[in-house]
C-alpha cells in the first residue's frame, strides 16, 4: 500500500511537472540593416518576465553583417516555435539542415520583414532553393524581385496599418488598435502572395511613396507547404517596435501559434527604443 502510493505521488509530480514545462521559442536573428538582434531580446525578454515562456535568442556571429554562421541552431530540436528575422544570409549546409529539421517537423514559425529573402546565394549554388524560403516557410514572396516583383515603396515613406475588417475577431488582433502608423516603407507581395489559402490580417497604405503605390496586407497567418502554423509580418524597422499596437500583435500572434488563448489582461507597454541603423557595414 506505501509503495502504492509512492508511485501515485510521484506519477502525479511528474505529470504536474510536464504541465508546467513552459514552451521554448527561439529566435534567430542576423538581418544587416532593421537592428532585429536588438529589438528581438527586448520581445524575449517580455515573454519571459509577464507571459510564461522560455526564449533563446540567436545571433549573426560576430555581427549582425556575417552572413555565413548563426551559432546555436542546435536548439532549434527542442523549440516549440522559431521566429525568424534574417537577411540574406549564406548559411553552410549544416546549418541549413538544422532549420530544414525544424521546418520538417511541422511546428510553428514567424517570421518578420526581411525573412521574405532570409537567404542570397548564387544562382549556381548548391543551396539556391533556399532562396525560396520566404515562400516555403512563410507564405511570402520566394525572395526580393525576381518574378514575384517583390520591392517597396522608397525609403521616404511610412505606412498606414489597419485592421481587414473580415480579420477583426481573430483572436490575434484581440485589443490591437484598429489603426496605427509604422516606419517600415510598404512592401510589395501582391498579386501573387501571400500564397493561396492564406488570410490576411492587416493591411498597409503607403505614405509619401516614391512610386505608385497600391494597398498591400503587411501581416497574414496561414498553414505552409510543411503543414506548419505560420504568422507573417513585413513590418519590422525597429520604431515599429516602439507602437503599442504592434507590441500587441506579437504577443498574441505568439500565443495562437503555441496554441494557447491570447491573454485577457494586457501587460502594459514594453519599453522598446532601439534606433534605425540602416545598412553599417
């Protein structure tokens, strides 16, 4: 009867402790111009401190320009969602093959702005396909230009968001203003993408273009071609990061992609100012 019970106590210890496991997501920074290895560990850190979450942030090594090595994409094996924020980058096949492992395993991923063309190799390279990624992993365009004509609207714009109105019940954009203003210059990913079955969530009107400008969605959700959840944003210039209203999007954008409810109670502003650097090299 005692030993019994001991089993019993200690089944129901490690049921309790596999409840409590709080979900792991990694981020995987290296993005040349938007400062995301600065503003990322900003939104880890929030998620860590108010929401619950375990993060790991990645980092371009030994800076944000070294496009070929992301240290610690080992621990992409244990996450339960990776958020991506790159810029052409020329990784080495081995570690492609540990995002390749990630992507393969179906679980979530997000993916910020320049993500639509994380990678750059030559056209003769044997990991071109990566090129791609934006459209495989994402929903986006398969990179900058090209076919898609995926470009933007001149570095003197801005952008005007608001909420689609067939979108406004999702549970992500719960307590997300209806309309805000984002640094980010517009990007371009219409007609074509996002991909089919996609749905857009906000959409973007160019201000001061240097072209013209039609209305593009700037962040959508959607089922990728690995059968993965996925939350995609083209917005991203590190004063985005400063409006509430985007602050709110991530957090519950994160929340749905673990499958979990999208808090009631709002934390408060997370305090956030992190300059435009632009491309230093």
């Amino acid at each position: 009867m005692k030993k019994g019970f001991l089993l019993f106590l200690l089944l129901s210890a490690a049921c309790f402790s596999f409840a409590q496991k709080k979900p792991l997501i990694v981020f995987v920074t290296g993005d040349h111009e938007y400062s995301g290895e600065q503003t990322l560990p900003l939104i880890a850190a929030e998620l860590e401190k108010n929401y619950g979450f375990q993060t790991k942030v990645l980092k371009a090594y030994p800076n944000q320009n070294a496009e070929k090595d992301i240290p610690g994409l080992e621990i992409l094996k244990d996450a339960d969602l990776a958020i991506f924020y790159l810029r052409w980058r020329q990784l080495p096949p081995e570690q492609l093959a540990l995002i390749e492992a990630y992507l393969k395993s179906g679980k979530p991923l997000m993916g910020f702005r320049t993500t639509t063309h994380a990678f750059n190799f030559p056209k003769d390279h044997p990991s071109v396909r990566w090129n791609a990624f934006g459209e495989f992993a994402l929903n986006a365009p398969p990179g900058w230009g090209g076919k898609a004509g995926h470009t933007h609207y001149g570095h003197e714009s801005t952008t005007d968001v608001s909420i689609i109105e067939a979108a406004k019940k999702h549970p992500i954009l719960k307590g997300v203003a209806p309309s805000f203003h984002a640094s980010s210059w517009l990007y371009r990913v219409l007609p074509d993408y996002p991909t089919k079955g996609s749905e857009w969530l906000l959409m973007g009107k160019s201000v001061n273009p240097d072209k013209a400008a039609i209305d593009n969605p700037v962040a959508w959700i959607g089922t990728n071609s690995y059968g993965a959840k996925i939350f995609t944003t083209t917005l991203g210039h590190p004063e985005d990061f400063k409006v509430e209203a985007f602050q709110r999007l991530l957090i519950n954008a994160i929340h749905w992609e673990l499958g979990k409810k999208v808090p009631k109670k709002w934390k408060g502003k997370i305090a956030i100012d992190v300059p435009y650097r632009g491309i230093v090299k």
